[in-house]
C-alpha cells in the first residue's frame, strides 16, 4: 500500500480575502496611505521649519508634538484642504452643464443638463442593486441625486472655515511677536494674508483641472480611464479607455 503524499500547505481562508480586498480597494487605499505619508513629511518639515523661526526670534523651540496643535500646522494644512475640495466641487457642480469637445472628462455633447430619470435610473427606472434612496421619492431622491455636491461643498466650507480661524491665530501670533496689536477675525478676513493664501492655492488648482480637461483632448495614456483610447479621434467627447 503506497502512502499518500503530504497535503501541501494551504492559504489560510483569510488570505484570499485580503488580497481580494486590497486588489479591489487598491486605488483609495494608494492615496490614501500617501495622504497619511505626505501629512506626516508635512509634520516633520514644517516642526523644524517652525523652530528655526522661534531660534531666529529667540524664543523657545518647541517638540513635535506640540507642533501640530498649533495654528501654524492647522492653517498649513486646512488651506490645502479647502483649495481641493473647491477643485471637486466646481467640477462636479459645472460639468452638469459646461461641456468640452473632445475631452474625456465632458460628458458627450448632447448630454448636457441633470438627464432623465431614465438615464439616471431613479424612481421608476431603478433596477435591482439601484441605492435604495435613488428608488425612493421626495426630499430623499433630491439629496441623494446631489449627495456628492453637497459633501463636496460643505467640506470645503469647513476647511475655508477652519483655514480663517487658525489663520488669525497664526497672524496675530507673528504680529505680538513684533509688539502690534492683534487683528479680530472679521479684519482678518479681510486682510492681504488671508487672501494671498487662499487664493495662491486655488489658482494652482484651478490651472490643473484646465490642463486636465483640455490636454487630454489631444494626449494620451494607456489603459486609464483618465484618457481616451489611444487611437481615440480628437473630437471624441466623454469616451473613457
């Protein structure tokens, strides 16, 4: 009687369900673990930035830690945040309407406009695995139908938010140091500094979004759905490869 071979050793059944949830959560869990390493290089930098300028002015450095509950941190970082969210907020409220021949980021020409509840598969012409909210009526169907908007905005109003208040903070700090008076948050509001921060991101963000839309019309990437097809003719409007 022949003996049997060894079993060989098997995956665990955890294994095959981790990796088919990193495989399928790939792209959100990229960016959102470079997030985490650009916040912290971002900590790291702007601490020793921070004490270099307390060593210039003679004062007491401070740890790392006490670092980013400062306004310092607080505004370096909300102002950031709020110039994305604008970014996303413009672009999905806009690209409702506004339209760019061409460009894989438009939606075709003939589509401009909020559609049909047909094409949109609401209320009625919701099929099986439609969000429950989208077969439902009302106030919720309405939310729902402009959910992404709606996160979009408030979060970008809160960042703006947070970035004037940490913002004075940060400003009147520089401005005891030098024996002024500080400013209150509605002259803050209104001042250059305030302003020249906000508006310096959001230039920046807007210029992206513009070589985005008008430069994939003519360019080209394989495989991503950022991108027409590669032998994609120019004029084709909303096509994905």
């Amino acid at each position: 009687m022949t003996a049997r071979p060894a079993a060989r050793p098997t995956d665990p059944p955890t294994a095959p369900r981790a990796r088919g949830f990193l495989r399928d959560n790939a792209l959100g869990l990229f960016f959102l673990v470079t997030f985490v390493l650009a916040l912290a290089g971002q900590a790291i930098s702007g601490h020793a930035d921070f004490n270099n300028q307390l060593a210039a002015d003679q004062l007491q450095q401070i740890s790392l830690g006490e670092y980013v509950t400062t306004s310092d941190f607080a505004v370096d970082v909300s102002e950031n945040w709020q110039s994305e969210y604008l970014q996303f907020f413009l672009y999905v409220g806009v690209t409702v309407w506004l339209l760019q021949r061409g460009s894989p980021e438009s939606k075709e020409m003939h589509k401009a406009g909020t559609e049909t509840d047909k094409e949109q598969l609401v209320g009625a012409h919701a099929t099986a695995d439609s969000p429950k909210w989208a077969r439902a009526g009302g106030w919720r169907r309405a939310v729902y139908s402009h959910s992404l908007l709606l996160v979009m905005g408030t979060v970008f109003v809160l960042s703006w938010l947070v970035q004037s208040i940490s913002g004075t903070a940060a400003y009147n700090e520089q401005r005891l140091r030098q024996l002024q008076a500080p400013l209150s948050w509605a002259e803050y509001l209104g001042g250059a500094d305030f302003w020249n921060r906000t508006l310096q991101n959001w230039q920046s963000e807007l210029l992206a979004v513009a070589s985005m839309a008008v430069l994939s019309i003519y360019l080209r990437q394989r495989g991503s759905p950022e991108s027409k097809p590669v032998g994609a003719a120019h004029d084709s409007t909303g096509v994905e490869g």
